[in-house]
C-alpha cells in the first residue's frame, strides 16, 4: 500500500481513537455512557441508526445484489424504509411517551416490566448472545472484506486493528462516541461511495454505452423481483426495527419524542433510496467489469468466477489511483465499525443491566456501575475479537444466533405494548418457542413451502405458543399497560 493511504488511514483512526477519548473525559455515568444522556439529537441519532442498521452487512450485500439481480436489488431495502417509518409512527410514542420507561436503558427492562425478573433474564440472555455474536460477525467480515481488496493487508491484522480500534473507542466514549462516530463514519461512508467509488468505476467500465451493451435490460429493471423475495426481506428487516436493542438505546437517548420520530424519517430515507440505489449500481458496475474481464490479471475467468459480494471490492482495487484507495479503505472500514461499536455497546448493556443488576440482591453505586460497564464492554469486545479469529463459520452461527434474537422476541412484546398482554409464561416458552424453531429450521436446511424464510414460521410458532398458553392458562393478575 502506498505512503498516502496508509497516511490517510492512519488519520482516520487516531480521529475514532480522538472521539473516544474526548468523552472518556466528558462522561459523568451510566446515564452518558449507555443513553447519552438522554439529549441528543435528530441528525445525530438518524444518522447512527442507518449507519449502525445499513453498516457492513448491507452496504457489502447491496453490491452483491447489484452483482446478481441489477436494480431491482434496491427493494431489499426499502423494507428498511417501511420498518422505520412503522417504529416512528407506532412504536416510538409508545416506549418514549410511558413514563414507567423513563430510567430504561435497554430493551429487556421493557420485558421486565410487563412480565417480570425471569423473562427479562431470558431476553437479556438472548439479546447479549446475539449482539456478541453480531460483533464479532461484523469484525471477522470487515477484515475478510478488507484483506481481499488490499493485497499488502492479512486477514489477523485486519482484524487485529479493526477490533482493538472498535473496541477501544466503544469502551473509552460509550454511546455518545458511537453516535457521533458513526456520524463521521457514515459521512465518510457515503462521500467515498458517492464521490469517488461511482464515478470513477463508472468511467472505468466505459460509461452508458459500454454498460447497456454489456448486460441484458433486466439489471436495469425495478421489477425483476419475485413475491417471495419480497416477503423474505420484509419478514426479516422489518421485526428488526421493533425488537433491536441498538435501536432501543438510540430511542431511549433521544431528547424527545418528536427528535426520535424525526431521527426514525432520516433514517429511512437515507436507507431507500439513497443507500439502496448506491449499493446496487456500484455492484452493477463491478458485474460490467467482470463480464469485460477486467479481473483475469486476478485470475478469475469471467463473471461466473467471481464471488458476487466479492466483485465491488475488486473493481475499486482494480480502478482507485494511488490516495483514493486510503479514502476507500476509510470509508469499507467506516461501514463495519458503524455496525460493531454498536453490537458491542448493546450487549454491554444486556450484561450489566440485564443480567448483572438483576442477579444482584444490592445495587452498585452510580461510579461503580460506570467503571463495571467499561470492563463489561472490554471483555465482550476481546470475546468478539477472539471469536472471530477462532471461528471461520462465525457468521453463520452469528447469524443464527440473530435470527433466535428476532423471532424469539417479537410477539410477546408486541402483545404487551400494542394489545396490553402481560402473561409471564406465554411470554417465556413463546421466546424459547419462535427462537428456536427459526434456528432449527435454519441449521437442518429443511425446505420450505414457496422458499419462504425460517423467520417467518419462526414468529408463527411465538404467536400460536403465546395466544395458547395465555388463553388456555389465563392470569388473574392481567392488566392493561399504561400508555
């Protein structure tokens, strides 16, 4: 790599590093460190939630879609756009309006309080598993992704310097150093792409002409997509902005309610179209490359060799001169750490909120709390770490563990906020219930009906197991929630 980027790249860092520490020095407790003190902003907060949501994951898979499907790829996101603006009009007055939440940090407190210690445990327990998992999911794919576009770059360093920066910005600064790092990180996310990655790569393929005479008219398509695809996506991504804990702690570090639905429409919008349409042609661009074989100095053949979320990455190290590439690493690095430094800080706050507070018979003091999250924080952050450079499968049993989180934890909290349900152990084995028929489904690889995704039966099975236990067992004690 050459002096420049690797100069700017540096920078880059010692900015994360900057951010981090300044509000080591800023936070005075738990209130700062994992709510931000409850008063931040819309763009901030907008900001981190479609940079923490769009991340790595998608902005790596919307250049495989682009790759494989053109632009009708897009619509994978605008269900990003539908849940949002759902949780926005739904969901948020609801959790930022009932004053019972107004000391909550994290998302199992909700289960707590309408179904008691035990279902909290249990939801803690899950949300913590998944968000580590997640974490070092993301560490493990940012440095595979990284490694294979700069030659000079190994997998463990990569991995070694995306880790201990991640964790060591997350532990210092807390949530306030997570949003507004992924702030600047989705700034620099979208100027790289948007300023840098798509003209230059559009250039380089040969422009309109070369690009419409190298690929067939449905990658320019909007409707080049199936019904299933559709409900697979939405099924998906759209629960996700109801029971995500990251997105819990952004609700709870809002000012108010009218800055977090303001934050949830900024969010949305930035998700689709923006980011979608981004995403996609720049895949579609690399599927041109590919078919105009400028990857065979690589050694693959044509487009058939290429790994689809692999083709994006190869064409900015194929066609980015000397100081765009530190750029362009910048922003790759930016997209997964906006999604990591996230994670860990949700799974930080299920361990000490969740879990920890809720075993103990005596609470800590407030500095006391403070300095056990920052531990808490550094020991998920090098069990992430050490995960991932265990592990090569990681993703998919990371994956799995997610896809346990959503569909284990819908239904019984949407029965208590929307239909004022509270019943303990309809909300208990439905968790256990929907969790765990999506991950089996997803590790025997059964088929299913219309390829239809695991989470869809998933959900069903934590509805039918929470409407029979609480009709067949109804509670005395069962009451309204207070809205």
């Amino acid at each position: 790599m050459h002096f420049f980027d690797i100069t700017i790249f540096l920078a880059y860092m010692l900015g994360m590093l900057g951010i981090g520490f300044y509000f080591l020095r800023k936070n005075s407790g738990t209130e700062d460190y994992y709510v931000g003190g409850r008063q931040m902003g819309s763009w901030h907060i907008g900001l981190s939630v479609v940079a923490t949501d769009v991340g790595g994951g998608f902005s790596i898979g919307l250049g495989g879609l682009g790759y494989v499907m053109g632009l009708s790829g897009s619509w994978m996101l605008f269900t990003g756009l539908l849940g949002a603006w759902l949780a926005a009009v739904l969901l948020i007055p609801r959790v930022r309006d009932n004053p019972a939440f107004k000391n909550f940090f994290t998302l199992p407190q909700l289960y707590g309080h309408f179904f008691g210690r035990r279902v909290a445990v249990l939801a803690g327990i899950i949300s913590a598993i998944g968000y580590t998992g997640f974490t070092s999911s993301q560490l493990l794919a940012g440095a595979k992704l990284a490694s294979g576009t700069f030659a000079q770059l190994e997998l463990m360093p990569a991995l070694l310097i995306m880790g201990v920066l991640a964790v060591v910005y997350t532990v210092m600064g807390g949530i306030k150093a997570v949003i507004y790092t992924d702030t600047v990180q989705w700034i620099i996310l979208m100027a790289g792409l948007l300023f840098i990655g798509l003209p230059i790569c559009y250039s380089a393929v040969g422009g309109w002409e070369a690009i419409s005479g190298t690929l067939p008219p449905h990658f320019f398509s909007l409707s080049n997509i199936t019904w299933v695809q559709i409900v697979n996506w939405g099924i998906t991504i759209i629960p996700i902005w109801f029971v995500g804990m990251t997105l819990y702690q952004r609700i709870f570090a809002c000012r108010d309610t009218k800055t977090a639905r303001r934050a949830w429409y900024i969010a949305g919008l930035f998700e689709w179209p923006v980011m979608a349409l981004l995403g996609v042609s720049l895949g579609l661009l690399s599927r041109v490359a590919a078919e105009q074989g400028m990857f065979a100095y690589l050694g693959y053949a044509g487009a058939g060799a290429v790994d689809a979320e692999s083709g994006l990455p190869l064409l900015l190290r194929t066609v980015l001169p000397v100081g765009l590439m530190g750029l362009m690493m910048s922003a790759y690095f930016s997209a997964i750490l906006s999604t990591a430094d996230s994670c860990l800080m949700a799974a930080s706050g299920n361990v000490v909120t969740d879990l920890i507070s809720n075993l103990r018979k005596k609470a800590l003091p407030e500095d006391k709390v403070m300095r056990l999250s920052q531990w808490v924080t550094l020991g998920i952050g090098l069990l992430a770490l050490v995960l991932a450079s265990f592990m090569e499968n990681v993703l998919n049993l990371m994956l799995y563990s997610y896809a346990f989180m959503v569909s284990g934890l819908l239904v019984p909290l949407m029965a208590a906020l929307f239909f004022g349900s509270r019943h303990a152990g309809a909300a208990f084995w439905s968790m256990l219930a929907g969790g765990s028929l999506t991950v089996g489904l997803s590790l025997a690889a059964v088929p299913l009906p219309y390829e239809l995704d695991a989470n869809l039966f998933g959900i069903l099975a934590s509805l039918l197991t929470y409407c029979g236990i609480s009709t067949l067992y109804p509670q005395k004690t069962l009451t309204k929630q207070p809205v």
